[in-house]
C-alpha cells in the first residue's frame, strides 16, 4: 500500500478509510501511516500519530458504527 507523504484531510481522507479500510487487516497503526500520519519516535522508528489521526478521522467519517457495531441503525 502506497504511503502519502502529506496527511489526507476530509473527504480524501474519507474515501481512503472507506476504500482501504479493510486492506489492513484491522491493524489501524498501518492505516494511519498509510494516511500519512506518521511521526518518528524517539526510537528513531515511524509510528502513528494516533491524535491528530483520530480527530481528522472522526471529522471525515461518522465513525459511530465502527466504536459501536451493536448500535448500527436499521
């Protein structure tokens, strides 16, 4: 999967979770970075910048059926 270098924002970031979403295999780190929010830890490795992701995230997407599967609407 191809990494962007700058991070996705609204519907690009939108269309890319709901197109990629599953080519992760549930490992959110990978899509996060794959989003192009990655920052470099103090390790020296790359890892996801978990806030900024989540915030643009939940900004884009309406996440309350991914936070709760039993609360999806009918």
């Amino acid at each position: 999967m191809r990494k962007h270098s700058v991070k996705l924002q609204g519907d690009d970031l939108a269309n890319y979770f709901n197109d990629h979403q599953g080519d992760f295999n549930g490992n959110g780190d990978a899509l996060c970075l794959a989003a192009g929010y990655g920052i470099k830890a103090e390790d020296g490795t790359e890892k996801c910048n978990f806030s900024d992701f989540i915030k643009e995230l939940a900004d884009a997407v309406d996440l309350t059926n991914y936070l709760n599967p039993n609360n999806q609407e009918k």
